[in-house]
C-alpha cells in the first residue's frame, strides 16, 4: 500500500454531535490518523425519522466525504447504521464501518445468561437493527430487550449528566429492562456513554454496559490493519470538522463531548 | 369578496408537531374555516439550528403551501416566526401571522410590573424576538428575563407532562425566572402549552402565562374579519396534513396535541 493510500483521511459522520464520542474513541486509539468528521446539524436528528429520509440524508454525507478523498467510512449513527449501512456498503468500493454490529458483537462476548437488553432513539429501536444482528451472528439462543430513551439526548446536550433529574429519567426508562434480568446492556446511541455513569448507577454493577463508540474504533482498527491501510509512526495529523449548519451549540457541546477544544469548523451547504 | 376567496384555506406550517397547539386554537375559533397543515417533519426540529437554514426551510414550507392556494400563512412555530417573519412578509402577497407578535401585544396587555418572563428553544430566545418585538410595541419601560428550556420540546413529546420528572426538570429551568419578580411569562414554543398546567405549578398562580397559540388565533381571526376573508356559516369544512417526512410519533402525538382523532396524513417531498 502507498504512502499516499495511508495519509488519505478516514471519514465520519453523524446527524450532529452524537459522533463526537466515536471520533473521541477513533481519535484515542488510532492517533496517526488523518479524520474528517461531518456533522449534519442541518438535519439533525435522524432518531425520530422515516428509514427513507435517513437514507437519502446518510447518501448525501457519504458523497461529502468521499469527495473529501478518505480511504474508510464510518457511519458514527445508530439511526443512520440502523437504516443506510447495507445500502452504503453495497455502493461505496471503500470499506464501511457502523456502530451497531461492532456494539452486537462485544454484547454477544460479555453476556453469560444470554439476555440482553438494548436502549435507543425510537428509529434505532423501531429498527430492530440490534436485534436482527444479533441474531444472525448468535449461535445460541437469546432474550434480547429493547427500549427506547428518547429524553436521554437532549439530556446529555444539556450536560445533566450527572443531574439527578437524569437519574430520575433513567430509572423511569430502566424499569423495566432491570426486571429482565438482563446482563448486559448496549448503549445503542452515540449520546449514552456520556450519560454512562449514570446509566450504570440505575442498573447495578452487574449489568456490563456496551459502548458502541469504544466498540467501533476497534473494528476501525482491524479493518485498516488487515487492508495495510494503518497510518502509523507520524506525528502530526489532520481532523477536520465540518457541518451542514452553522450552529454555537455544537461547538460548545463538542468541546466537552470530546474532552478537549474544539478546533475550527467549516460550513458546507449539502442539504 | 368572492365566495371562491373565503373557501380558499388557511395554511399553517410548523418544524412538526408544536403547531397543532396552534392549530387546535385556529380550529376552535374559526370552525367554518379550510385549513391546510404542513409539518417539516424531514427537518424538524428548528429549535437548535441556525437563522439561514431555518429561513430556507421556512421559505420552502411557504412554497408548497402556496401551491395550495392559500388565503393566509401561518407560522405556527416560535422559531421560524422569529427568524423568518419579516422576510416571509416582504415576499408574500397574502397575509402571513407568526406567533411571536401575538404573543408580545398580549403580554404588554396583561403585565402591571412591567416585568415579563419568556421561555422557548435555543434559537428563539437567541433570535432575542419577543424581547425586539416587546419593545418595539411597548410605551413604557420594561423589564425582560428570558431562558431556553431545551427539555420541554421532548418531554411534551413523551407525554410526561404530568409526570413529577417534568415538574422537576420545569422547577430548575424555571428557578431564575421566579427570583425576577416577572408578572407575565410568554410560552414562547408552540409545544409548551402542552406543559402549561406543570409550568403554573412551578410559578405559582400570581403569575399570567401567557399561550401564543391562543393569541395568534385571535389575531388570524381580526386579520381574516378586517379584510372580509372569513369563511362562515358553512357546515363542512376541509383540514389537511401534509408531513415532509413518514412519521408514526406524529400521528401518535399529534391526536394528543390535537385532543381528537388525528385524520389521514400524506408525506410530500419538498426537502
């Protein structure tokens, strides 16, 4: 593989900030990494909307970023990875990487009882795309549990998270998947592992919680490594961020979703 | 006026679902009237995005409508009201009603301190709307206290409404706005009536809330009387839904909002 294969960008995109926590975990582990990141803020939410508006809003940032060169793409959206990640692997010639079949493999290796639980926006629940995956690599039988958290969004936004307003939330939300007894629970929406801490509080320690950002960046990981395509041993990088709509909030919530400061962000008019 | 005229509908356009709060006002108080809703469910919501894209999705909900043969616009969305109002009115020939106006005048009316409180989303309280249009329209000197209250849109939505967790959530949001000594408070987003019974709970029975769908019911009923556009006395009357995008949460929520039976959508594609 050349040089100039290596250096081309891995790309990422998300309906707005939620992706931050894969391109913090991205970030983490490969960090010879060149990354373009696109955040359809214009656009976002996609939890709430139809598989076909996901869809051809999931098209339309996969052309952004394959204008942008990048040699993999990473759809940092349970809603857009529920809906739009076979469509884009069947179109795209560059490998292709979702959150979901990441975050359904590690549940599969943790559980020991066979039941798990899974939490969403509506679209991802309503999708049943953790459930489908799931089964199909599962060669054991098992109880899957689903609920959508519809709230859990706005309240990581807020940066309630350790709010006990967001506990009281979660336990209303909760309820029913600890009476399961589930034990293990995926964090199917790219906003939870901020409300992590608290999640973890309202289930008991013995529920393993699955972190599809964490999960993702491995599979990044294993697929460059395997395809030679590994950008490794340089010491500068390039992250790029752009969105479809100009927005302060992204900004401020991204500093913190990120864990660092945030740098510049460009807007670019797709929608 | 030709009969023709008045048969015409009323077009109503909102980012989704908040505008059938204004919606059921309209319909309560002009029920010889033909409406014609469209909710920018594609897009949705308008709260957290910025000036330019919400006036180009303001600009295109305008479009279809007016292909509707409308005799009057509304804006029945805080946020669109705010940003894209004047713009909507320089370039439309029909009249067009927003809900930040209404909302003000009946505030002024209502206030004897001179101290007026004002919640919505992000982009509204950002847009500073109510604050131009209060004193703009004011003769005396006022007081102005404003706070965004992000969490409200989806618990409206989740149909929390009476639940403890709202009235909690509301007693923090709200907390500020209490210590001011406001007389009046502005629901200035079309879902938050939804909340109105927790949010009077938080303030206390002294202070006025004042409910924009309301008022700008009774403004769209003064503009149609003035100019001879009132459809009375007939005994059917058509209302229809148009959504951008397919969406079962609309239907759902929206029989709620609407406090009736909802009637057959139709999805178009103007995004």
């Amino acid at each position: 593989m050349t040089e100039k294969t290596t250096n081309q960008a891995i790309g990422i995109f998300d309906s707005g900030i939620g992706g931050l926590t894969v391109l913090k975990e991205i970030m983490n582990l490969l960090c010879g990494e060149n990354i373009v990141y696109l955040g359809d803020t214009a656009r976002v939410p996609y939890g709430t909307k139809s598989r076909r508006t996901v869809r051809k809003y999931a098209e339309s940032n996969s052309n952004f970023l394959l204008s942008k060169n990048i040699k993999l793409l990473v759809v940092a959206c349970n809603t857009a990875s529920a809906y739009a990640i076979e469509m884009l692997k069947e179109n795209l010639t560059i490998p292709v990487v979702g959150v979901v079949e990441p975050g359904a493999r590690r549940a599969l290796e943790l559980t020991v009882k066979g039941k798990i639980g899974i939490i969403g926006t509506q679209a991802t629940i309503k999708s049943s795309s953790y459930e489908k995956k799931l089964r199909q690599i599962c060669s054991f039988p098992i109880d899957i549990y689903s609920k959508p958290c519809p709230l859990f969004v706005p309240l990581a936004e807020e940066g309630w998270e350790n709010d006990e307003t967001t506990f009281l939330v979660a336990e209303k939300y909760l309820a029913e998947l600890k009476k399961s007894e589930i034990d293990v629970l995926i964090l199917g929406c790219t906003h939870y592992p901020i409300l992590k801490n608290t999640i973890a509080r309202v289930m008991g320690e013995e529920i393993r919680l699955v972190d599809s950002a964490e999960e993702t960046a491995k599979q990044t990981e294993r697929i460059l490594r395997t395809r030679g395509l590994l950008r490794e041993g340089s010491k500068t990088r390039d992250i790029s961020f752009y969105l479809t709509d100009d927005s302060e909030t992204f900004t401020s919530i991204a500093s913190r979703f990120l864990g660092r400061p945030m740098e510049k962000t460009e807007v670019v008019d797709i929608v």
